[in-house]
C-alpha cells in the first residue's frame, strides 16, 4: 500500500486559493451587514417623512397623532428650559429609580421564592394554586390600591413595578428549578454535597439561565408599573408628564415622553444583555441554552 | 488452578465470601408506577462483588440493570432483601462510592478544574489542596492543557476523561458506572477503556460496570453477570480468566475472547430475543 499526498507543489496555490475564498467571504458578509443597516435607516426615514408630510398636508391631523418635528421640538424644549414640573433629568430620575428599585425587590422576592418552592415538593403543591390565582389578577389594578394605601410619593410606584415583576421572574426561577438535571443532582450528591450545597452550586446555578432571561421581560414590566403608578396620581415622573400632556391635549408631549421612556428601556435592557454574557459565559452561545 | 481449554466457566453467584465489597442479597425490588400499578424490576437478585474485583453486568435493555446501582448506592431502597457494601448495610450514600454516569453529569459553568475539585471541596477538603489534587488528576487523565476550560469546549471522550478523573479523585473504594462509554465513537471508547483499566488498576477499586455490550463487558471485567429480560434476575455468571494487564485494542482478536463471547451470547441473546419479543407484544 502506498499512501498518497497531494506533491508538494500544489500546496501554494491551494492555500491562496483558500485565502482568496475566505477574503471574498468577508467581503459578502461585510456587504450584507451594510445593506441591512442602509435598509434599517432608509425605513425609518420614509416611516419618519410620510409622517411628517402627512401632517404637512393634513392628511394625519397633528393635533391628535403630532408629527415628528412637533415631538423634536417638544423633546428639545423640555431638555432646555423644563417641564411644567421640573427639569427633564429630574423625572427620568424619579421613574428610573421607582423602576430600579421595585426591579430589585421583584427580582430577590421572585428568586427566593422560586428556589424554595422549586425545591420543596410539598410547599409547591400548595401554595401553587394561590400564585396561579394572584397571577390572573390584572395586577395594574393594584396601582389604585397602592395609591389609596401608600399614597402619592414613591412607595406605591415601587409597589406596583415589584408585583408587576416578582410574578415573572418568580415563575422562571420555579421552572429553571425543576429543570435542573437529575443526573447532575445525582452526580453532585455522590461526590459528597450536603443539600445545601447541592442548592448552591447545582440548582442555583442551572437555574440562572432561567432567571436571566425572566429579567430581560420584568424590567419592562417594572418601567410600567412605575409610569402606570405615576400616571394614576404622582408628583413627579415620567408617566406624571405623560397625563399632565393628556389632560392638555398635547400629544406632541404624550410621544415625546414616550419616545423617552423606550430609549431608557433600551439602555437598560443593553445593561442586562451585558450582565448576562458575563454571569453566563460557560455557555456555547447566548440563548442557545435557553429551554433545555 | 488447571489450565482450562475454554477460559470461562460459570460459577454461582452467593460466592457468599466474607470479605465482599459488595454484596446483593436476594434483593426484589418493586415500584409503584404512577398509573397506580405494581412494577417488579428486580427479582431474587444475588450479586457479590470481592475486594478489587472487575463486575459486569449485561442483560436485554430494561432488565433492571441500572436499578441494581442504585441499590448500592442507596438511592433505592430494596423491597425484600439487603445490600451491603463493605460489610455494612447500605443507609445513606457512602463515601467510599463513585459514579460514572451514561449521560453528560458534569457541571457546565464549572472549568475542568472546578469540576473535578468539586468532589473534594464538597467534602471540606480545604481550597489549595483540592486544586492541587485536582490538576494532578486532571494530567493523570491527560487534559492539562484544558484545565480552564468548559465543557462545552470539549469533545464527548474528553469530557468522560474529566468524568473520570471527577470521580477518581475521591478514590472511591467502590466504583458504579452506568453506561459510561455508550455514548462515544468506537475508537474514542476502546482509549477511554484502556484508561479506565490503568487507573482501576491503580486504585484497586471494586467495580460494577453496567453495560449492553458484551465485548466490552468480556474485555473488561473478572466476572460478567448476565440478568434476564426483566423482571431482572442473574441467569448465569461468568468467570473470566484473560490475563492482565489486557490491551483493549488488541483483545478483540485473541481467540479466547472469540471463544468466551461464543458462549456467553449464546446465552444473553435467548434472554435479548425474549425481551425484544414482549416489548413489541406489549407495545411498552
């Protein structure tokens, strides 16, 4: 038997041809990331113009759907001389921190009690039903009772953004729980975890997946629940300035205040998008995970 | 002992030796399924693994045959009957056990490393000689140079290594796998096999080696069990006499080994053929 190689001769002009094939496909992928990003743009600007020369034309009446130039204006005017209740950043701030911190009471609450119920068979079955019949309740409805019971400062906001959230996140950390490997479970038992341990290092753990990607949805619903709470009666705040723009007919005021509520929700959610690389960096790929 | 023209020979199971490593006697287990009715999964099961001793167990797939680990590791509860493991009936799970799993049990957030200091430091083991002990093992197994990386940057038979060495590093007196290599390419098992080899052979630890191959099983074990298709009981137990220390790569054609597992399929594939047969009738 003899063994057959490619003679040596061929070899420099396989590899540049191997070089040349992958140097033209980064090229096409570099083409089709610039279209799609022209293709993003040019979309937002005829979405953004026909808007805008409808109401020119008063084809769109921009007292009731404003007009992008009217929401600029109204952005600009509020970042350099206010709102009729303060200055811009002030109820950014008072929203931001309402949401942050019923975020963070919503979040620990949901996971304590996720990973208690998820590991105790006998206190899931019976509280489950009590979660499932808090859960239908249309928790925005809460926000009047908070603002009857805790009335018009910060605490009913919080209140209302940690209901709105405890329930997500404490529904993902129950099934990440239940999920968790039986193998793994059992491997971790025989080489010597106490239950403790095994809640520390295996449940939790595997879990987090779970978790994390509840955060990503409860984050929004804790930003609602503060500008939902702020819009029932408030003194401050983003959804303050949003029912103080309806009550004038100013919907230039009502998207305006919109458009600034998801750029704050963008950011934010980038935040956790990077906290979640981190935190799950064993992972194959981001999401790729998710499910299993 | 004489030499014997056929290098294995049936020997009864209740060797009822003193100095058993583990000893299964007359088990029956029987579950309740969750539709209400009765399961027997082990019937009149006897088994004595001595000190040191290579066992494995084939039978037809759903004969009992990882039941009979958990038994030893005390994760079921044996309906009539005791299981001892070093003389000592069987109450918690005991830290002279391992377990290789079929499945992947490793933790995946965790480094190479941190898997397989895991074992130690669960059991209070203090940081830095864990992770000296560990980085030994990790090279006794030859994945130095992975030692931060994850498991899912791993290939399945370096992930078996980390399996092994994960387990190893406690050095467990009794050694179960289930399964280990089933999952593994032809080529990747026959290595995983030799090294499972030098490194029992180092540790002179008891095995229980469940497996549905019966090559595998003949190469590496002292004494193959063969168990009925389920209920699962011992049909016959077989003594294997090839010398050590064996070469996985090469056994497969010595003409002794040809000649064992003439005889011991002979007998498994009444039972495989038996078991095939009822599941098809049964449709479960």
């Amino acid at each position: 038997m003899a063994a057959l190689s490619p003679s040596d001769s061929s070899r420099p002009s396989r590899d540049a041809a191997i070089a040349s094939a992958e140097m033209s496909a980064k090229v096409r992928a570099r083409r089709r990331y610039a279209l799609i990003i022209t293709l993003r743009l040019l979309l937002l600007v005829v979405f953004l113009g026909l808007w805008e020369l409808g109401t020119d034309t008063k084809v769109i009446d921009a007292f009731f759907f404003s007009s992008p130039s009217g929401i600029g204006d109204q952005i600009w005017t509020w970042i350099t001389e206010g709102t009729s209740q303060g200055p811009l950043w002030q109820q950014i701030y008072v929203t931001l921190e309402e949401t942050f911190i019923g975020f963070f009471i919503g979040a620990v609450g949901g996971i304590i009690a996720g990973i208690i119920l998820g590991r105790n068979r006998l206190l899931a079955d019976v509280f489950s039903i009590y979660i499932k019949i808090a859960n239908s309740v249309p928790r925005v409805v809460l926000g009047s009772v908070f603002i009857i019971a805790l009335g018009l400062g910060m605490a009913s906001k919080v209140a209302l953004a940690v209901v709105m959230v405890f329930f997500v996140v404490f529904a993902n950390a129950f099934q990440g729980v239940r999920e968790a490997d039986r193998a793994m479970i059992a491997n971790a038992q025989i080489l010597g975890a106490s239950p403790f341990q095994i809640t520390r290092t295996v449940i939790i753990p595997s879990a987090m997946s779970w978790i994390l990607a509840s955060l990503h949805v409860s984050f929004g619903f804790a930003l609602v629940g503060a500008v939902v709470g702020e819009f029932l009666g408030a003194k401050q705040g983003m959804g303050l300035l949003i029912s103080t723009a309806q009550g004038a007919f100013n919907a230039n005021g009502v998207f305006a205040a919109m458009i600034i509520l998801a750029v704050m929700a963008l950011v934010i959610e980038f935040i956790i998008t990077q906290i979640e690389n981190r935190v799950l960096k064993w992972r194959p790929a981001p999401f790729s995970g998710q499910g299993t | 002992m004489n030499v014997q023209t056929v290098a294995t020979r049936k020997v009864s199971p209740d060797v009822s030796a003193k100095d058993a490593a583990i000893a299964i006697d007359d088990v029956t287990l029987r579950f309740t399924t969750p539709d209400g009715n009765m399961m027997t999964a082990l019937r009149d099961f006897t088994m004595t693994v001595a000190q040191g001793e290579f066992a494995c167990v084939v039978g037809p797939t759903g004969c009992g045959k990882s039941t009979t680990l958990n038994l030893v590791t005390g994760l079921l509860k044996p309906t009539t009957g005791q299981v001892r493991v070093m003389g000592n009936p069987v109450t918690s799970i005991s830290r002279d056990i391992g377990f290789v799993f079929q499945a992947d049990a490793l933790f995946p957030w965790r480094s190479v490393i941190d898997n397989v200091a895991a074992g130690p430091l669960y059991r209070g083991e203090p940081k830095k000689e864990a992770y000296e002990r560990a980085r030994d093992w990790i090279a006794r197994v030859g994945l130095a140079r992975f030692e931060k990386h994850y498991p899912h940057q791993l290939s399945g038979g370096m992930r078996k290594r980390v399996a092994l060495a994960q387990t190893f590093i406690n050095q467990p007196k009794i050694l179960l796998m289930d399964e280990p290599f089933s999952a593994l390419d032809i080529q990747t098992r026959t290595l995983m096999q030799d090294e499972l080899l030098t490194l029992w052979s180092e540790l002179k630890s008891s095995v229980v080696f469940v497996t549905h191959d019966l090559e595998e099983a003949i190469a590496l074990a002292d004494k193959v069990y063969v168990l009925t298709a389920g209920p699962g009981t011992v049909k016959s137990v077989y003594q294997i006499d090839l010398p050590r220390p064996r070469v996985m790569a090469d056994i497969r054609y010595d003409t002794k080994f040809v000649e064992i597992a003439r005889v011991i399929w002979d007998d498994l594939r009444q039972e495989v053929q038996l078991g095939q047969r009822r599941t098809l009738e049964t449709g479960q």
